[in-house]
C-alpha cells in the first residue's frame, strides 16, 4: 500500500507543476477558451490541463517501475500499463487538436476508436464477460468491440460532463478512488499479488486528478480542454479492462460476500465506468435524446446538461459541482461496497445517503431562498 501512495503523491506532485508550465504554453498558441453562450466562465481561460495530466501518469509509472515491490510484477503488468499510456497519448493529442482547432465531431470520434484499436492491439481488452453461474468467452473481434465500445462511450461520457470548473477531474478522482478499492481489496481477499496493472493505473489516475484541481476548481486558471477529459475516461475505463485480463473469472466471482455479491463483484470491472460516472452518461444520453428529437446533431453543443440545470434551480457553481462530487461518490463507492458485501446494513446505507443527497440537492435552493442574501 504504501507504493501505491508513492505513486498517487508523485502523480499529484508532476501534474501539478506541469499544470503551471502547460498554462503558459496554451497561452502562447492561442488555445483558450472564449467565452461563449452555452458557457459558464465569464473570462477567456486556457486549455492543455490534458498534457500535464499525462506527464504526470507517465511519471508514476516510470516511479512504480523502480519501487521494490511493484517494479518486481509480472511483465504484462506494465506491458498493460504502458498500453494504456500509448493510447492516453494518442487521445490526448486528438484533444490538443480539438482545443487549438475544434475538430468536427466526426473526426474526434474516430481519434477516440483508433485510440481504442491502439489498445487492444497491445493487449488490453475484454477476454470474457460475467453472466449468473457463468462467464462468456470472447472472440479477438468481440473482444475488440466491446472494448472500443466501453472506451469510446467512457471518453465521451467525461468530455460531455466537463462543464463546470473541477467537475470532471473530481468526478474521475473519486471514482479511480473507488475502483482502485475495489482492485486492491479483491486482491487481498483472492491471495493474489497487489501489484497489478489496475491499481496502478486507478491511483496514479486519482493523483493526477488531485494535481489538476488547485488549477482547475472554481474559480479556474486553466481548463483541462478535450485533451483532458478524453484522457481521464480513456484511462479510467482501460483500468477496468485490464483487471478482467489479469484476474481469472474464478477470481472475480469469488468476492468477499455471497453468491449474489459474487456476482456483482464479477461484474464491476466491465459496469464500474458506466456506475462511477452514472451522472454523466445519462446525461449524455439525455443530450443525444434531446437533440436528436429537435432535429440536431447528437454533438451540437447546448446548455441543458445536468450542472446547467443545477445552476438554473439555485445552486451556487461550487455548491454545483460539490453536489455532483456527492453524486458520483455515491454511485462509485456504494457500487463497491455493494459488490463486495452483501447485508441489510450496506443497502440501508446506501438508502440513507441517497435520501441525504436527494435533500441536498432540492431542498438547499429553497433554503437560501427563505434566508435571503
């Protein structure tokens, strides 16, 4: 564990600083972001959050690579790894395209596949996927499919969310959070090694979140820009994929809980993105929804996301983004939990913090309302 926090602190530290060094930089080429109707930032800020986050995942691995104990792991950890931070490069240069130029939507998407196919063709993929009592073996095209699928779908889902000052980073930080608890607990519990590819990449993912934000918090200095978000669901999402590689379905299913949690925890590793950011992907398919039925398309930019519509009800933009923080949480940690123990008492807690959440979310407005300025 305590590597595990060497690495986080080390992603926190890089990303950081390089934060400071990328800002000027998307100054100097003119990569800002103007401000327009659908926004909510009043001055024009920069982009390029996404670079400095990928310097600081390359420098954790590079650290966890020399660590005693996770620099001893099998090859195909870091050869999973360093996947991971080929394809992270590719969709982050796509982003910094995106940011200096606004790709089309077309064009992006096919960055976000090929950066995909980049992936599986170096070994990360689904090998299987969990159904009750059993597991379904994939094909190389099934495998391939249902990755780029799970990737894309991810990638958008964060990019469609990033629009409030620290939403995404903070939202990805606390689901990486929870899935790198998810990862190491059922390691302990399966008498397996913790030094594996998905907590690696889920706690130096958590870091360079943390390392962005002081950036990147209302009010921000810097956006993290398409670069940005597409890295951090490209990221999130091939670490679950890769602990269905390097776990056994026998593993996976074993859990701690019961046969009913066994399942569940069987089927984290492929659910886990789609549950961690539960907000943003309704909210994309929301948006998919809506301006398909005005007749537009599904990536024509509008201002009827979820955080626009917290805003609109009452809520300040901090309070915004702290509530989605509380959504996501949630979701991530109650799927984890949920999966791995089985009771009245977890479902009973998690029914009471929805309740808290729900509160929170539609009763302050009316609060601050009655208190008045």
């Amino acid at each position: 564990m305590r590597e595990y926090l060497v690495i986080f602190g080390v992603a926190i530290g890089v990303t950081y600083l390089l934060a400071s060094v990328a800002r000027q930089i998307a100054l100097g080429v003119g990569a800002v972001a103007r401000v327009r109707d659908r926004d909510v930032h009043a001055i024009p800020t920069p982009y390029f959050g996404g670079p400095a986050m990928l310097g600081g995942l390359l420098a954790a691995s590079l650290v966890a690579e020399r660590l005693p104990f996770l620099g001893s792991a099998d090859e195909t950890v870091f050869t999973d790894i360093r996947a991971v931070l080929v394809g992270g490069a590719l969709i982050c240069v796509v982003g910094i395209v995106d940011d200096l130029y606004e790709l089309d939507a077309l064009s992006k998407f096919a960055g976000q596949v090929l950066a995909g196919i980049v992936v599986v063709a170096m070994g990360v993929q689904f090998v299987y996927l969990p159904l009750p009592n059993t597991f379904l073996g994939l094909d190389q095209a099934q495998a391939m499919i249902f990755t780029v699928v799970l990737i894309v779908g991810t990638a958008n889902a964060v990019n469609f969310v990033d629009g409030l000052d620290g939403l995404a980073a903070g939202m990805v930080a606390i689901g990486a959070i929870a899935f790198f608890v998810y990862a190491f607990i059922l390691a302990v519990e399966n008498g397996e090694t913790r030094a594996i590819a998905a907590a690696m990449l889920s706690a130096a993912l958590a870091g360079v979140c943390l390392g962005i934000l002081p950036h990147n918090f209302f009010p921000a200095r810097m956006f993290i820009g398409d670069s940005g978000s597409m890295l951090l669901g490209f990221v999130i999402a091939c670490s679950s994929i890769s602990l269905t590689g390097q776990f056994p379905p026998s593993s996976l299913a074993q859990g701690v809980g019961d046969a009913e949690a066994s399942f569940l925890a069987a089927l984290l590793p492929l659910f886990l993105p789609a549950m961690v950011l539960a907000v943003p992907f309704l909210d994309m398919v929301l948006a998919v929804v809506r301006r398909t039925r005005a007749r537009r398309s599904p990536f024509s930019p509008d201002k009827m996301h979820i955080h626009h519509r917290l805003l609109e009800i009452g809520h300040s933009h901090r309070r915004a983004v702290l509530l989605m923080y509380a959504v996501a949480g949630l979701v991530a940690f109650g799927s984890v939990v949920l999966s791995l123990f089985s009771g009245w008492q977890s479902f009973a807690g998690f029914a009471v913090l929805v309740v808290v959440t729900a509160v929170a979310i539609f009763v302050l407005p009316r609060l601050d309302e009655r208190v008045g300025p």
